[in-house]
C-alpha cells in the first residue's frame, strides 16, 4: 500500500470530522439541519472531495437540503482550509448517501420475513419435542 494513499484516508477522515463540526456548529441555514457527514472520499491530488451525507428528512426537503449545502460550500471550503492548513484546499461536491435508507428497508424486509416464517411454522409442531 503506498503511503500516498493512507494520508489521502487520513486527510478524508479529517476533513469529515471538519465539517461535521462547521455543519452543527457554524451553518445558521435552516435547510442545512438534521444533516450526517457519513464519508468523504478525496481524490489523491486533494484537488475533490466528494461528500456524503445523509438526513432525517423527507424525500422532499431533501432538495432543499442539498440547495442548502451547495449554497454553503464556498463558506464550508474557506473555514476548511483555515482549520487544515492544506496547501490545496478540495472542492466540495455534495452527494446524498441513500444506503442508510437502504439499510433500514432491508432490516425491514427481514423481520417481516422472519416474522411470517414464525407465524406459518408456529402451527407446525415442533419435531424435536415429538421425539
């Protein structure tokens, strides 16, 4: 593995924690609100970033969140770049993290699945108290 690479992981993981921070703390925008940084991915020249996020929003105000984030990205990049103190400074390019979502509809589908297999084997008896 070259070591490029693990400070690109680092400097990713720095700048998630960055601007999970400047997100809660600095943002006053009411669009940008119940919003997680879930990762960051750079780009080995730090020339990019890419953001992901999640909210507890609706499907809706999602678009309004994401205007939000793109409206902040110049005041995001510039306390940023005074917090890291990288010689380039990656432009922000905000992308919405449906796997959370995803998770949460595939966790579903599997109690009701275990759920339905119970109540169909409930009426069966069970062949190791038979024996």
């Amino acid at each position: 593995m070259p070591r490029d690479f693990s400070r690109t992981l680092r400097v990713a993981d720095q700048i998630q924690r960055e601007l999970a921070d400047l997100v809660q703390n600095e943002i006053k925008d009411p669009r940008v609100r119940l919003i997680t940084i879930t990762a960051v991915e750079v780009t080995r020249d730090y020339s990019y970033a890419k953001v992901f996020y999640t909210t507890l929003c609706s499907k809706e105000e999602n678009v309004l969140v994401e205007k939000g984030l793109e409206h902040a990205r110049g005041f995001l990049r510039t306390h940023l770049a005074h917090r890291m103190k990288l010689r380039i400074t990656p432009q922000l390019h905000f992308v919405f993290d449906a796997s959370v979502e995803r998770g949460v509809r595939l966790s579903k589908l599997i109690d009701d699945a275990i759920a339905q297999d119970k109540a169909t084997h409930h009426l069966d008896p069970d062949p190791e108290q038979t024996g």
